[in-house]
C-alpha cells in the first residue's frame, strides 16, 4: 500500500528537499529547504546543509560561532503562518475549530469558497485524505497561484484530492453530493442558496467571516433560507502561559479576536426547521417584529 501523499516527508531521516525549521537559543525559528552543497547563514555564523542531510529530526547543529540550533521538521501551523502570503490565512487556532466543529472526516467530499494563500485547504487536504474530495474556488488568479505553489510545497507535489477552480463560486458551482461547505468570503450569505442545493441531507455549512455585520447578515440569511437547522456562532481565543519553577503565569501576549466561525446543518428535502424557543432580546428585531419568540403566537 502506498503511503498517503505527503505523508513521506513527515517522517525518516532529513531528505533533500525537506524543510527544516531550527530553533535558536531564544526560541526563534528559521525555515529552509535542504539542498545538497549548500550552506545555511545567520548573523551568527553558518553550517552546510550536508551536515542535517540523513540526520534524525530533532539532531542539534552548530554554526561556525559555535551556536546550537535545534533541527525539525515544521509543524503545518508553524508553516502557514510563515508561508508566502497573497490573502490574510486561516490562522490554525481557527483551523483545528473548523476541522472538528464541521466534522471534516477521511474520504469527506469538500467545497471550499476563498482559498487565500492556501492554509485551510492545507488542513482540509491532511484530513481528508487522497480519498476525499476537495473543489476550492478562488475569485482571484494571483491569489490562486500562490495558493497552489503553499499547497504543492507542504505536500511535496500535487494533492489527488484536489481541484482548484478561478471564478465566484454562484457561478461555477456544479459539485453535487457534497458533505461539508467551507466559506471563507466578505458576503458568504450570497452563497447560501447554491450551497443549500450541493449539500446533502445532514451536510454541514460553515462560514468564516471577520466582522460581526458579517455574522448577523451570515446568520440572518441561514435562518431565512429554511433549509437548515438553527446556525451556531462563535469565537476563540488563545492565550499561551509561560512555565517556570514556580513563576507560572500568562503570557502578556495572547491570539484574540481573528474571525466569527458559523456552522448549521443541511436539513432533509421539503422539512421546515423546528421553531425557534429562543427569546430574542427586546428590540433586536425591531418594533414591527411578530416573528418567533416575539409575543403571544410564539411558543417560546
């Protein structure tokens, strides 16, 4: 049986070709590929490539100031956040949210709307698998080219679960049977509607948007639709603590607010969505609300 693509590179000894991320004294990194005859220079000195070529991950090497680095292969969240950049990425705290919130399983059939520099698409395509299925679509050419080369790089060469396709996706979505939607995009709700037609019964919708004029239109539009159960939204945050003997505290630095995440689920053909029992807020609506939760007819 042959390995999973990229699985190859994760693994084994240093190969030409791997990229290799060294720690300094200080915890920063420094990322590079291996080629055969070269040299790796820093401010504080330099080795040859050859010197981590066939040597065990996590090998220490010297530079010629006599300074240790720590030798590894990146993580896939250490190489979004230091791939070429066209769009902002999908930072991995938002990442591993989307991966188990949406359920992405192996051999899952995934569309994915604004693919960015390819980060997500990177998390989906390890999940998956080459089993899978996943169709990105990206408005912008320059966007997409980039996203493709972050993609092939991590993977070593194209992904056999891949498909990447340059237009909006109202226009050019034909898949069917699809299991989960990943919409990354300034008005997701414009998708809903064709999405809604592309999931099957039970198929998950989420969409990632950085406003929260963006959320309640996103939500809003969800609910209206009446293919769908009751959406769900939130945010995360991430707060890292430093370790010491016993000077243990947070960090004075933390991730906070990069983006709202909202799933809600495909409903089976002709079934309207349970009532709401939620009591919204006095005024959220409006004065002229009578829908649900607003008075008497509600069964809140």
């Amino acid at each position: 049986m042959s390995e999973p693509t990229g699985a190859a590179r994760r693994r084994g000894p240093f190969k030409v070709g791997d990229q290799v991320q060294l720690t300094d004294p200080k915890g920063r990194h420094y990322t590079f590929t291996l080629e055969a005859g070269k040299n790796f220079h820093t401010h504080k000195g330099s080795f040859p490539h050859d010197e981590l070529i066939g040597a065990p991950e996590g090998s220490v090497v010297r530079t010629t100031g006599n300074v240790a680095y720590l030798a590894l292969r990146p993580l896939l969240p250490d190489y979004v956040l230091s791939m070429p950049r066209g769009a902002a990425v999908v930072y991995p705290k938002d990442a591993g949210q989307i991966l188990a919130f949406a359920d992405i399983f192996p051999g899952a059939r995934i569309v994915e709307a604004g693919v960015g520099s390819g980060s997500l698409s990177s998390f989906l395509l390890r999940a998956i698998g080459d089993q899978g299925m996943l169709h990105s679509y990206e408005r912008r050419q320059d966007f997409a080219d980039i996203a493709k080369q972050n993609v092939e790089r991590y993977f070593g060469g194209p992904h056999p679960a891949w498909q990447l396709t340059v237009g909006d996706l109202q226009d050019n979505l034909s898949d069917t049977e699809v299991d989960r939607v990943i919409l990354d995009m300034l008005a997701p709700w414009e998708c809903v509607e064709p999405v809604s037609k592309a999931l099957v019964p039970g198929g998950i919708l989420c969409a990632y948007v950085a406003t929260t004029t963006q959320l309640a239109r996103t939500v809003e539009t969800i609910r209206e639709h009446g293919s769908f159960n009751e959406p769900a939204a939130w945010e995360s945050m991430v707060r890292n603590w430093h370790v010491e003997g016993l000077a243990v505290r947070p960090d004075h630095r933390m991730i906070g607010h990069t983006g709202f995440l909202i799933t809600a689920r495909r409903l089976a053909d002709g079934v309207e969505p349970p009532l709401r029992r939620r009591r919204p807020s006095k005024g959220a609506y409006g004065d002229d609300y009578d829908g649900p939760g607003s008075g008497s007819g509600s069964r809140a």
